[in-house]
C-alpha cells in the first residue's frame, strides 16, 4: 500500500498499462518532454519513447481523430486533454465518430480509445479552463463515462478504462490532483458500472462524483455534529448510471441530495433525481434537492468560491429536504 497524490496514482496506471500492453499508447499536447501541464504523465516517454508517448500539434480533433484511427489498426489509444474547456474542438469525432462506429459496423469493429479530460473548478483558471462537461457527453450513446474522486480509484478506474474495448471518457478533477490517499497497486481494476457507497447514513444520502466527492463527505462529516446522519455515494459511472446502488441507498434514507459543479439545468442530477424518484416514490419523505453550479458562464477566479458548491449550500439542501412539508411551528 502506497499514499500517493491522483496525479501520481492515475500516472502509474498508464505505466503499467504501456508495460503490460504494448498496444497501449498515449498521445495529447505536451505531454512527452514536459509530462503534461498537471505532470500526470511525467516520465512515460522516458520510459517508453516518443513512439508511445506522443507530443501531438495543438489540435484536440487531430488528437482524437488520430486516436480513432490506431484504434482501428489494433492500438489502445489514450488521449490527454490539456483542459476540460479544450475538448469542444474533438467533440464532433467523439460524439459522430468514436461513439457511433461499433454500432454502425454491428459489433464487429471496436474502439478502445480512452479521453482523459482533468475537470472542474478550484485552481483560480480562467473560463474554457474550468468546465464541467460531463452531461454532454453522458448524453451520448456508445460511450462510457467515468469521474474518479480520489488516488485509489483513480488508478483502479484508469486501469479499467485502459483495458475496455469500449471508448471511455474518463473526467479527472483538477483540483485534487495533488491529494494524497492510499492506493493498493496490486488491486485489480475496478468496474466500470458500479457506484461505490463511502458512507452509510439514516437520515440522508448525498450522491455525487468527481470534485464534489469531497464537499460532499465533509458536509455528511458536519451534519453529523448537529445529529444527522448521512450518507455518500460516488458515482464514479455517470454512464452507465448505477441506478440499483443508487435507490437502495436512497430508499434507506427517504431523502437524497445530489451535488456537482455543472449547472443543476440539464445536468447529471437531473437524470440522478429522475431515477430515484421513480425508483423509491413511496420511500421518499421528500423531493430530491440538487445542488451544483449557476447557470452561467464559468466566473473569474476570485469569485470562483461562491461559484462553485461547497459544504454550507448542501447543508441547507440536507436541511431543506429533512424539514420538507413541515410548517414553521413544527420547524
């Protein structure tokens, strides 16, 4: 058992991937020489060369377009996206080529291209360089995706991806990077469909992925000083959507939050609150409540903070939802 940070622990599932797989390869915007702007892949191309570890031109859709075709020729490709807000140039070869191919041959032809995108908020960047994008794509069918929280499965998730042979958008968040958590290098990677509850509760389940993973375990860490209990489910599979995990937990509950960093319009905990709902119906004591971002363009740094979640706003979605239907005198 190693503590690593993310970074550290998403950069040794690509070591090992290109050390077991000499198909796999790894390509994105200075990724080789420097390692990447976050240094996730530091040192792969020392290892493994530039053949493997490829340097591409400033071009997302060249990036991905490449990928598609080695792919196609027996490759397992992983693509680097310097940013989030980057990947909107790709997003017509992942969405009408990537995603639709193994459907359009009927099966016969698989893509096993993994996009790692580092997502959301928290490091003081400017728009188009802290986006959380995930419900595009999650919207399209033929792609898995994927949001990892914290070093371990970051590395079991990574290695997953890496070995699926279907195309699999794999969103990092930025801003945890550099957190340290344990990591069992020789555990088998994870599944790629699964939740993963990290909290068991009595009064509440908060449900989130991602950046928000965090906010989320210190709100259920807070409300239970005041005597709620909580619970937390990541994610980690956006798409599929772990619907079984998910009502389970809430039907224990009667009351579910979900949180992350997109705009609640349209976003992942819409789709997260309409299978609970009709799922757990008689079990729920009250509405879903979501929580996430404003429905605005991605704010300057310095009034990010009030942007983006954070624990005070799920508090009062988890005292929303325990106090629903009660009146002022019963509050």
């Amino acid at each position: 058992m190693a503590v690593l940070p993310l970074g550290k622990a998403l950069n040794l599932a690509m070591r090992r991937s290109l050390a077991e797989d000499d198909r796999v390869v790894v390509l994105g915007e200075d990724i080789g020489t420097l390692g990447g702007v976050f240094r996730v892949t530091d040192g792969l191309a020392a290892e493994f060369g530039s053949d493997r570890v490829i340097d591409t031109p400033l071009a997302e859709s060249g990036i991905v377009g490449t990928a598609i075709g080695l792919a196609l020729r027996g490759f397992r490709p992983v693509c680097e996206i310097q940013f989030d807000g980057f990947v909107y140039p790709a997003f017509d070869q992942i969405v009408s080529q990537l995603a639709k191919m193994r459907a359009r041959s009927r099966g016969r032809v698989q893509l096993p291209v993994v996009i790692r995108i580092p997502a959301g908020g928290g490091i003081g960047a400017v728009e188009h360089h802290s986006e959380s994008n995930e419900a595009y794509f999650a919207h399209t069918a033929g792609l898995r995706v994927v949001s990892c929280s914290n070093p371990q499965d970051g590395y079991r998730l990574l290695r997953a991806a890496i070995r699926s042979n279907d195309p699999v958008v794999f969103f990092e968040p930025k801003r945890a990077y550099w957190d340290k958590g344990e990591v069992d290098l020789d555990a088998s990677p994870a599944s790629l469909d699964r939740a993963l509850v990290l909290r068991k509760g009595r009064d509440c389940t908060l449900i989130a992925h991602g950046p928000s993973v965090k906010v989320a375990l210190s709100a259920a860490e807070a409300a239970e000083e005041d005597g709620v209990s909580v619970g937390v489910v990541d994610l980690r599979s956006i798409s599929p959507l772990d619907v079984e995990t998910l009502q389970r937990c809430v039907a224990a509950t009667g009351r579910a939050v979900v949180v992350h960093e997109a705009s609640t319009f349209l976003g992942i905990g819409a789709e997260v609150a309409a299978a609970v709902t009709e799922g757990c119906f008689r079990e729920l004591k009250a509405p879903v409540q979501r929580v996430g971002a404003y429905q605005l363009p991605y704010p300057p740094a310095h009034v990010e903070d009030a942007f983006l979640p954070d624990v005070d706003r799920v508090l009062l979605a988890i005292d929303r939802s325990l106090h629903y239907g009660r009146t002022a005198a019963h509050v």
